[in-house]
C-alpha cells in the first residue's frame, strides 16, 4: 500500500507523531542546516504537501521537535523528584541521576540537542520552543533548590539565580558528553552536580543571596 495514503489514514495526532519521529532523525544525520523539508519527507514517506497541511515551514516542525523531547526530559526529571525521598538533598539527588540516565544520554538524541541549540539564534519559533523549555525546566531547578534553602535555613537566598548557574552546569555537561561521551562516566557527571550542591552548604550560598541580606 502506498505510504502516504497509510499516512492520511492515521489519526492527526499519529501523523505529526511520524513526522516529529523523521524530523528528529534528520536534525540528528544532517543538522539542522541540512535538515531540508524534502529530507523529513522522504524519511517520513510523504509528500511535501502532506507536511505544508500539518506546518507552516520547517521552523515550525523543528520547534515541535524540540518541545517534544523537552517535554520528554522534563517527564523524567519530574517523575525522579516525586520518587525521591521527602527531603530536598535527596530530591535533588533524583534530578542529577535522571539528568544523566541512559535515555538523556543517548548519542543520537545529544546530536539532536546540538541541532536544537545551533538554530535557536536562527529561528524565531525555535527561540520561542527553547524559551518556553528552559523556563520550564529553570523553575523545576528553583523550585528544588529553594526546598534546599528552606530546609537549611538559608535566608534571602537566591534560588533563580542558583538554577541558572547549575542549570548552565548540567548543559555544559550535556554537550561535553555529546561532543566526547567519553570524557567522564554518567556517575561522574552525578558526582560533579553533587559537589556544587555540597559546596552551597558549605559557605557557597554566600554567592546566591539577594543584596537585601545574607544567606
């Protein structure tokens, strides 16, 4: 049977499935440069057409890939805190090893990220799917690291500003991996994030007060 008329049968919400799944394989064989619409067509099986119905251009399709797999990133991550033990040292825990689970750490989907990140500059929808994704997950980040603060007592401490910078640790981690997935073990990348948070609790915090006092 002809793929496209398969295709057409396919519930709407199965089509745009199929055509996140090939665009994700192109962005991770050719880029997103070399990502053209005619490439995720032919791994899709279907006509240019088909594509045009569902989206506006590629931007668009490749800023629904992008907020599919954060989606499926932030499922895990969130999934590992509500697992975790009450306190929030060990949910924080449960983050890092979710962070560096196999499924976040698989090559394929670390040369799709790469592809994600290089046209966040190029395409405004794509800069609007990384905005609303990293919000997301910075929040997530704030919100563990303010239980932390809570917990330890830590007055006017600053849990945005502490979820930037371990947020810019775990994607330089991220693209270390991606570019050299042997440079450290995922325990390694775990024990990297666990010694930053112990180095809040031991004076570190200082850094993230707010100006009106000290932590």
């Amino acid at each position: 049977m002809n793929e496209e008329v398969r295709f057409t049968r396919l519930e709407p919400e199965q089509r745009k499935a199929l055509l996140i799944e090939a665009t994700l394989a192109c962005l991770k064989r050719h880029g997103f440069q070399g990502a053209s619409i005619r490439k995720i067509c032919a791994e899709a099986g279907v006509s240019v057409g088909l594509i045009n119905h569902h989206y506006s251009g590629k931007d668009e399709l490749v800023a629904e890939a992008y907020l599919t797999v954060t989606g499926r990133v932030m499922q895990l991550l969130r999934e590992a805190i509500a697992e975790a033990a009450p306190d929030a040292r060990a949910r924080l825990s449960a983050f890092f090893r979710a962070s560096f689970c196999a499924e976040l750490l698989d090559p394929q989907l670390l040369d799709a990220w790469l592809a994600f990140w290089g046209a966040v500059k190029t395409a405004e929808e794509i800069n609007k799917a990384h905005d609303h994704s990293y919000g997301e997950y910075r929040t997530l980040l704030a919100q563990a690291l303010n239980d932390l603060a809570l917990e330890q007592g830590w007055s006017d401490f600053d849990a945005d500003l502490a979820a930037i910078a371990l947020s810019a640790l775990l994607d330089g981690l991220w693209l270390e991996s991606g570019l050299n997935p042997t440079t450290f073990t995922p325990d390694q990348g775990v024990q990297i994030c666990e010694a930053w948070v112990d180095g809040l609790q031991h004076g570190g915090r200082q850094r993230f007060c707010r100006a009106s006092g000290v932590c």
